[in-house]
C-alpha cells in the first residue's frame, strides 16, 4: 500500500468519526510515523509503507478515535518517540539534483563528481555513500556541497582541487593550483620503473619536474631501499610535494630540489632519471578544456614551444648524470613515443620500452645508457 493510499484510508477513517478536519489529523499522524516533516509528505506519495508502519498508523487512528481527540492531544502513552529521522528519500533527491546540475553545466561525469562532492563534504568514502545517506545534511553542509558544485559547474574548477586531495597509485595525494593533478597515466610510468628498480640494490632514482611529488613520494614508499631527490623549477610545487612527502612518511628516503632541470643537481651516479616533463605542444595547449587551461599550472603542462624541448635537454644532459647502464624513464604525449625514442637514441641510449597506456596509446618510453658495467650489475 502506497502513502497516498494511507492517506485516503485515513481521511476516511476520521471523517466516519466526524473529525473535523480529517486530511489534516491523517498527514500529522502519517508524516509522525514516518518520521518526515508534513509539508514534505506528498513528494512521497508512492512510498510503500512497510507492515509495522501501517500497524502504527492505524493505531493512532483507533486511539484518536476512542478518544475523541485530535492526533496533538493524544494522551503521552499513546504516542511512541520517533526514531531518528530517516532522510535517505530528501538526501538522495538532493544528489539527484545536484548531478542534473552539473551535467546541464557541461561537466562530463557529473554522477561522479557529485558522489565525490557530497562524500567530501559528509566526510565518508565515496563507495559507500549511498549506505550514508539517512542522517539529516545540516544547512552548514548543504550550505557547502552547494558551493563546490557551484565552483565545479561555473568555474570550471577541477574537482581534485575543491576536493584538495586525490589518490595516486593508491596513496593519497594534497593536490593545489600550484600543482599539476597527478594522472592515471603517470601510474604506468611508475609501474615500470618499479620493475626495473626492484632489481636495482638502493637504487638512485632522480625525478625531474616533480611537481606535487606524486612520482617521487610513490618510488620512495614502494621500494624504501631507494633513495630519491625530486627536482622542479617551481617553489610552489614543491611546497606541495614536502606536504606530500610527509602525508606519506617517506621523509627518510626523499629529498628535493629546486632545480632548472639539472641547474642544481650534483650528483653523477643516479641508477634511473624519471620525468614527466611539460610536453603539451603550445598550439595544443590553447585548445585545452576550461578545467585544464584555467586552473592547473602553464608551466606544468606546456614547454610553450613543439613540446620536446624537455625530452631534447633531458636525453642529452642524462647520460652526464647516470652510472653507466642506468635508465631514463619519460612519460610522453599522446603521439611522441617515435620522436622522443629518437632524440633518445641519439643521446646514446638503447630503448628498452614502450609502453602504452589503457587506452592503447604508446605512454612510456624506457632508455638506458649503454656501458660494459650495465650488463652484469642488472639482471
Ligand atoms: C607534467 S608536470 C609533472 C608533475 C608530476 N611529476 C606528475 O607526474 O604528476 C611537469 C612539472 O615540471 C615542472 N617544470 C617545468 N619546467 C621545469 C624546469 N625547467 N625544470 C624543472 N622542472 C620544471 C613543472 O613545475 C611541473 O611540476
């Protein structure tokens, strides 16, 4: 039996026993058992009320009706406390309708976004929102989502930065407008140079263009035997990347640098250089969506010029920098795997790897310097 039809029955019910006013008594006694408020009542309508609920109901009703009285002058022993309002309906209404808003603003996984949005602002995991919405959202909080969805919908602002964190390789990240928002892609990129560096004894590992350090703090946590040094050109990022370090415990084993690309670096025996360097090529770079363009860092993303600029100066300065059969790792665009191999193997590496990403694209290229000791000292 749905709500509206409770409703009937009890309307009904009260004008047989000449209540006055017999739809208002009914809503009263209604919205009480279900715990809503009565001017929300009819946005319910088609509710299915459970057994206990209609036994309630009709409970109140007998009682009212026995004693000649409207449902608010019930005797107290007639009416039980209600539990704990119950808003899962309002609550998921509201994320309802805060998806429609995104998505009407053109934000490409509003679903998601506003999962993300609410599970920050209620403070539980996202996977499980959907079993965390029966509390009441306080207006504070409504007060807030609603500012976040704002920022996402008409500023463009990516959601790692309302949110201020994300998870990168399974660990969680500070993530600002100083910093570059670590990518899925650049996971593969540390993928592959754990494999190598797993056979490395205390590898020497230095990441050039750090940025928020999600590339170095990973390192650093998943193989503590390394010791690594995180360069950028940027103070701010690497504010952010310290912050990151710390988050993630990994302060023994990393250190960083501010550094134009080798500018401040002094040691010459690193077992691998890692870089994801700002590879957007300029005219690429004007075409990119309001979230990327307005909001993360020009200098992380483009060289302002072909976008190899960083492979070309890292690939020919590397060799100076690593022990003889040491690695340079790169992330790379969508379409410069072939050219970057190339200014690779003119620098006098071997290319050891291409790796594509998920989506099939050739993401990560993998070169090492060639020398006589390299052959024995890997395996
Ligand atoms: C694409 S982001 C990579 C950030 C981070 N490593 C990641 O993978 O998420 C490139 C980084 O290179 C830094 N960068 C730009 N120019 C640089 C330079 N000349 N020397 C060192 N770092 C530079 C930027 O500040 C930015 O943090």
């Amino acid at each position: 039996m749905k709500l509206l039809d409770i409703l009937k029955f009890s309307e009904e019910y009260l004008k047989k026993y000449s209540f006055s006013k017999p739809r208002l008594e009914s809503e009263k006694v209604i919205s009480h058992v279900l715990n809503l408020e009565r001017i929300t009542l009819y946005a319910y309508f088609d509710m299915e009320l459970n057994l206990e609920q209609k036994e309630k109901i009709k409970s109140y009703l007998k009682a009212m009706a026995r004693n000649r009285v409207n449902f608010d002058e019930l005797p107290k022993e007639e009416i039980s406390v209600p539990k704990e309002r119950d808003c899962t309906l309002e609550n998921r209404a509201l994320l309802q309708k805060s998806i429609d808003y995104l998505a009407k603003n053109d934000v490409i996984d509003s679903r998601l976004d506003a999962e993300y949005i609410f599970a920050h602002v209620l403070k539980v995991k996202r996977t499980i929102l959907s079993m965390n919405l029966r509390k009441e959202i306080s207006l504070a909080e409504k007060e807030e989502i609603k500012d976040l969805l704002y920022k996402r919908a008409k500023e463009k602002k990516p959601l790692q930065y309302l949110l201020g964190e994300w998870e990168f390789y399974g660990l969680p990240f500070k993530v600002d407008e100083r910093v570059l928002i670590p990518r899925a892609d650049t996971e593969i990129l540390v993928e592959q140079c754990k494999f190598i560096l797993n056979e490395i004894e205390n590898p020497k590992v230095l990441d050039i263009g750090t940025g928020s350090g999600a590339i170095s703090v990973t390192i650093a946590k998943e193989i503590p035997s390394a010791t690594v040094l995180g360069a950028d050109i940027s103070g701010d990022a690497l504010e952010v990347a310290v912050e990151n370090r710390k988050i993630n415990n990994v302060e023994s084993n990393l250190k960083f640098i501010k550094s134009d690309v080798f500018s401040n670096i002094k040691d010459m025996d690193y077992d691998m250089i890692i870089s994801n360097p700002p590879y957007i090529p300029q005219e690429e770079y004007e075409e990119l969506m309001p979230e990327v363009k307005k909001h993360e860092p020009q200098r992380a993303l483009t060289d302002n010029g072909d976008g190899y600029y960083f492979y070309k100066k890292i690939s020919e300065e590397a060799p100076k920098y690593l022990k003889d059969g040491g690695y340079l790792a790169f992330e790379v665009g969508y379409n410069q795997a072939q050219e970057v191999s190339e200014l690779m193997k003119k620098s006098g590496f071997q290319i050891i790897a291409i790796v594509k990403d998920y989506g099939g694209i050739e993401r990560v290229v993998i070169g090492r310097k060639s020398g006589e000791e390299s052959v024995d000292k890997i395996s």
